[in-house]
C-alpha cells in the first residue's frame, strides 16, 4: 500500500537548515571572530546576515552606510562603517 501525499499546510512551520558557502579563509576567520565577539556561532551569524540581505532586495553593492556601525573589535580593526 502507497504511502498517502500529505495535505498542503497553510503556513509551514520554517526550519532552520544549514548550508555551505564558499569564502577565502580570511573570510572564513573573520566571521569566526566576529560570531565569538557577538557571542553567538558562524552558522547563526553568517545566516542573519544573508538573510538581512536578502530582506535588502540583493543589492549587489553594500555600501558604509547601509550596515550599522558595529562596537565589534574586528571591524574596528577593518576601519568599521565610516
């Protein structure tokens, strides 16, 4: 006997996932640091962002002013948002 299709949901419940990227591994260190100084992990950091910016339409520049300034010290050592 066939397993039945399961109905449609009218709002499913989302999941989070996780999935790979590919970044020079200065990239890859960078968010470490700056996922440890946010006290949180590089799966989570790395998704709220690309999800902020897909939320920004994907714009294909991120300019200075369109991030908020951050206390982090690693992006006090790239210069920050000026």
């Amino acid at each position: 006997m066939a397993t039945p299709i399961p109905p449609r949901l009218d709002k499913p419940e989302p999941k989070e996932r996780r999935f790979y990227v590919v970044a020079d591994s200065s990239v890859h260190l960078d968010l470490q640091k700056e996922a440890h100084a946010r006290g949180t992990d590089l799966w989570t950091l790395g998704g709220s962002v690309l999800a902020q910016w897909l939320a920004a339409g994907c714009p294909s520049q991120i300019t200075a002013a369109s991030p908020s300034p951050s206390s982090s010290p690693v992006a006090d050592e790239k210069g920050g948002a000026e």
